[in-house]
C-alpha cells in the first residue's frame, strides 16, 4: 500500500502531481476555507503524513488521533500552530518553510512601514473616492522613512532582511531580540537594546517575534504609553503579540500616530473590528509570505520534508523538539 499524505488545503494539481505516483495524496477541496476539524480528525488517522497551514491547529487532541503519522509539514516559517510537546510524545517530526520566505516577507513588512508613514492607503482611497479637488502642500502628508530610527523586535532571518532594507534607507537600526547578533551588528550596523529603550527611542517599531509565552501581548497599553507619539507600529508576526484593545485605545488616543498590521489575535477577523475603522491603520489578511513565487516554494519544500521523511531520511527543515512556542495560543 502507498503511504497516504493528506494535505489541508486545496493546492495547485501541478505542486502535487510529482508525487501522486509514489503516495496516495488527498486534498481538502477548498483553497479559502479552512478543513473542518472532525474531517482533520478523520484523516489524521490514516495518514502517513500531513501538509498542514498556518490556520490548522494542531493540537494533542488532533495528534493523540495519529496512528500511522510520522510528519505535519507545516507551510510557514511559524509553528505555533502545533502542540510541538504533544508532536514528540507521538513521536511525529514536525517540519516548516524557513528561509525560501524571508525576503518576500521583509518586503511586505517593509511595504507596510512604508504605506503607513507615507499614507498610501489613505491616499489611494481618496483619489478614487473623486476627493482630490486641489493640490496642497500639505494634502496627505505624512512622515519621513529615510534617516529615521526602526527598532526591530525580534532579529532573526526575516528582521535581518528587514534591516538590509531599512540599510538603503540611512535608517538608524536598533533590535532586541532574546540574543545578541554581534554579526549583525556588524554587518549592518545595528545596535543591541532593551526592548524598553527600543520602543521608547524608535520612530518605527516593527515587531518580528514568534509567538512564545514571553512574546504573547507584550505590546500592551504600558508599551504603547512608552513609544513616541509620532511613533507607528508594524506587526509581521503574530497577531497575539499584540494586545489589539490596547493598541486599539494608543490609536485613537494619539499614544502612537498609527500602525501596519498583517496578522491579528483572530484570523480572520471579525466583520466590523475596530482596528479597521481607524485610518491611520493599514491592515492586511497575512499576506507576508504570498508572492507566487514564495508560496510556490514553501510547497515544495514541505513536499521535500514529507518525502525524505517517509523515505527514512532526515527532513530538510525540520523543527527542534524544545523549540520555543506559545502554550496557551488559540
Ligand atoms: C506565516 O505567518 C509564516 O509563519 O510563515
């Protein structure tokens, strides 16, 4: 019998056609809508290994149902989506997409910065909308990029390429991040501080971090009440990093001037939530990694760790057992 991978999402035929002669492969048949979790719990049964999204939870519930499952492939460099404890109890490897998205991700977070300060959202609308009647010198204006200061949280691959960026810019770079980068530091010039003298000094804070007990709202009222007013926040990561009331309240109290956010406590979000009707917000779906061309890899790469691993051999990337994750999220 073929080993049997069921995958989450309905994906492209092409990404998966290579590998329908060797395994029997199944699909959820909807690429906008999440599988039902008593199906997940079906498949997970029978499967030899799972191609799971970001939007999956993965829980001991849903693993403790395996009996034949020796990897989830996860498509995103995060995993907090996945009781990793639960995983190693069950003795199943679990993989992501690291690296092929760091670029396309930094260029989204950098996009966001860049929209928020400059208003291009805003502006967009407006001009759409039949608003512009004038030119004046101050319609729209925004904030300066260049020769600003960015404090990126959080400086692994994808803040690194974020401060490459920043770099071509003449931007300050100040990080935290749990270690020094001394590299980095090096490289690009960027400076080492506690994460209360980063939000008290930058003039964007761009928040990068993985999810993880320590990370989990440690953007609340008193960290907002610290930033520049004319501040504007930019969150890539997670969406419970963040606490969206508190945020919410910095907003519309002027605390900080505005905010970039592609991730959210919830996702999808509600119909009407408040963040939205703030225009000094730019909001996106969680959209980081999704260019074609990423999105494209990250598949294959999961397929590349599906298939090593049923082949007996060690995935490409693969997760380690006592990484750092988040508890209690979701
Ligand atoms: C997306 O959010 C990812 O973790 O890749």
């Amino acid at each position: 019998m073929k080993p049997y991978i069921y995958i989450t999402r309905k994906l492209p035929e092409e990404a998966i056609a290579p590998i329908r002669q060797k395994y029997e492969v199944k699909m959820w048949d909807h690429d906008d809508v999440p599988v039902p979790k008593d199906i997940l719990l079906a498949e997970i049964k029978q499967a030899d290994a799972l191609l799971t999204m970001v939007s999956d939870t993965i829980d001991e519930k849903v693993l403790n149902e395996a009996n034949n499952l020796k990897i989830v492939a996860n498509c995103a460099v995060g995993y907090d989506n996945i009781d990793l404890t639960a995983a190693a109890k069950n003795r199943v490897i679990i993989c992501n997409t690291p690296d092929v998205l760091t670029d396309t991700t930094a260029d989204l977070t950098f996009a966001l910065l860049m929209a928020v300060s400059r208003r291009v959202v805003e502006a967009a609308e407006f001009i759409k909308k039949g608003q512009w009647k004038s030119w004046s010198p101050f319609l729209l204006a925004g904030q300066d990029i260049h020769h600003k200061t960015l404090g990126i949280v959080g400086m692994g691959k994808i803040g690194e390429a974020v401060a490459k960026r920043a770099s071509g810019f003449e931007m300050n770079l100040l990080y935290h991040n749990r270690t020094r980068k001394p590299e980095i530091e090096q490289k690009l010039g960027t400076v080492y501080c506690s994460f209360e003298d980063l939000i008290k000094k930058a003039d964007f804070v761009v928040c990068l971090a993985p999810l993880t007990d320590e990370t989990q709202n440690m953007f609340n009222r008193e960290v907002f009440q610290k930033m520049k007013h004319s501040a504007i926040f930019v969150n890539a990561s997670r969406g419970p990093v963040v606490d969206e009331q508190a945020l919410y309240e910095a907003l519309v109290t002027g605390e900080i001037a505005g905010a970039g956010l592609d991730v959210f406590e919830k996702e999808p979000i509600d119909d009407g939530h408040p963040l939205l009707e703030l225009s000094n917000v730019v909001a996106l779906p969680h959209i980081g990694s999704a260019s074609v061309e990423t999105r494209t890899a990250m598949i294959n790469l999961c397929i590349a760790n599906i298939e090593a691993v049923l082949e007996g051999k060690l995935p490409l990337t693969m997760v380690k057992k006592n990484s750092k994750i988040c508890t209690n999220s979701k």
